[in-house]
C-alpha cells in the first residue's frame, strides 16, 4: 500500500498531465479553426523522406528549440526566393535583431537567401506552402546543433484574399510580396518596404508560438475576434499587419516589432514558468 505522501504525488502528477492534455487539446482545436496567416495543420506528415519519424509540426512546435540553447547552439534561417523577389536588405536586418533578441543562440543566427524556381503557379494553398518547402529547403530543421527555420518568398498569392503570409508548420512560412506591394498606401505610406518588414516579422513571430498557438498567456493580449494575434496594435503581432488592412497606420509607423506582453510569454516560456505544449523537441 503506497503511503499518504507517495498518494499525493501521484495525484498531483496526474493532475499536471491532465492540465497539460487539455491545453493541448484546446491548443489543436483552436488552431484547427484558424483562417490567414496561420495555415491549415495538414494531415501530420514527416519531414524527409520515408525512413525518418519527424513530424511536421504546427507553428509554435520548435519555440523551445529557438527560446533555450541546450541542444541547438545556432540558428539558420534560410529563405528562397522567386526572381524578382528577394527581401530587402532592412527586412532580413531587422528579422535578424528580433530573433537575436528572444532566442538563446550562442553560436549565433544567420540568414541566407537563395533564388529559387518554385514551379509554381500564381495561387498558393497551405499544402503548396508545405510541400514545395520541403522540396527546396537544404535539410531538416533539427540539424545537428543547428536550428533551421525555413520562409518562401515567392510570386503569387495566398488562396484566401488579403493575406500577405501564412505560418503553415515548426518551421516553415510564406510571404507574398505581390500583395504586400499591393497593400501599400497612399504615396507611399506606409511603404511596401515597411509592410514587408513587418510582415517577416509577423510570420516569424508565428513560428514562435506567439499569440497562444502553444500556450496560454498570463497576460490579456489575444484579439479575441482574430486567434492567435495580439489586440495591441504596437505589437508586430496585431492581427492587421497579416490582413493587409493598414488604414490604421500613418506614415510608415507600421509595428516591427513584438511589445512587452509577446516578449513576457517568450521570456516565461524559455525560463520554464509558462507551460508549452506540441513541441516536437523539447
């Protein structure tokens, strides 16, 4: 017979793994509801070929793989490009910072760009996104000591009207930039680079796990209307800046940035006091 003390462990135990399934469970039905930026999650499938039991993932199933440094020390983030459609030079300066500051990666974070023929028409579903990723990525995202995380920047546009990118697995997105050129204001304000900015970011952020696709935030900073974007419209993670809606911004004040209550889930999240769910690595 187990002794009071052992009861309650095991008591408690169970009750942790059962908060822990809920939240996953309402983490996958959420998600299963999204439209825009944040893809359909697919049938599960693996990275690679055959032989290998990876899983795809969703958005936010590498955010502790990025957030902590104990098995991926480096950081690639490789981005490929249609002719004509390579970002600008701020875009991947600037992607580079805000990863630089949220993620743990001693051996550092590099960018590179490829010009790639994606052989693809002018309308992208989220499997397009997917599939041809993992035909023009250089390998797998968990590379040895090395995380890698993969964005499209192709011709074309999303299947669903108005979105400028789609987080569509761990560690894959798109961005479009013949809508985000489209999205451009008023003479030019806010510009197609600024929109494109903060476009990168958004996705990025989305790979992150931000806001609440693989948690649940202490904090009161979801629209409530637009699952897993920030109601803050300073936040890169405002639910407008995947819309494509910028008649909100002046000037070329478009956010690039994630706000205080995003880099408290991120900072929680790598320290171990928020609890996170679906990684594939953890």
């Amino acid at each position: 017979m187990k002794s009071p003390m052992g009861q309650v462990e095991e008591v408690l135990a169970l009750a942790h793994f059962m908060r822990l399934r809920v939240l996953s469970i309402s983490i996958s039905l959420l998600l299963a509801s999204f439209s825009g930026c944040i893809g359909d999650m697919g049938d599960g499938g693996l990275f690679g070929s055959d032989e290998e039991d990876e899983l795809f993932g969703i958005p936010g199933g590498l955010t502790l793989a990025c957030l902590q440094s104990s098995k991926f020390t480096n950081m690639m983030i490789e981005i490929d490009y249609t002719e004509g459609y390579e970002p600008q030079s701020q875009t991947l300066s600037t992607l580079k910072s805000r990863i630089e500051s949220v993620c743990d990666k001693p051996g550092g974070v590099t960018i590179k760009t490829t010009q790639t023929d994606f052989g693809h028409g002018d309308i992208w579903s989220p499997d397009d996104v997917r599939e041809i990723g993992r035909d023009t990525r250089e390998t797998q995202p968990q590379d040895g000591s090395t995380l890698r995380w993969h964005l499209l920047f192709p011709n074309g546009s999303y299947e669903e009207s108005g979105v400028l990118g789609v987080a569509v697995d761990a560690s894959t997105a798109a961005i479009f930039l013949d809508d985000v050129r489209d999205a451009e204001g008023l003479f030019g304000r806010p510009s197609a680079e600024a929109i494109e900015n903060a476009v990168t970011v958004h996705e990025v952020g989305h790979l992150l796990g931000l806001v609440n696709l693989v948690y649940t935030s202490p904090a009161d900073h979801e629209d409530s209307d637009h699952p897993g974007h920030s109601n803050n419209e300073n936040s890169v993670m405002y639910w407008a800046i995947e819309s494509g809606d910028f008649s909100s911004f002046f000037e070329n004040d478009v956010p690039d940035d994630f706000d205080s209550d995003d880099r408290a889930d991120l900072a929680a999240i790598a320290a171990g006091d928020l609890e996170v769910v679906e990684q594939l690595w953890s």
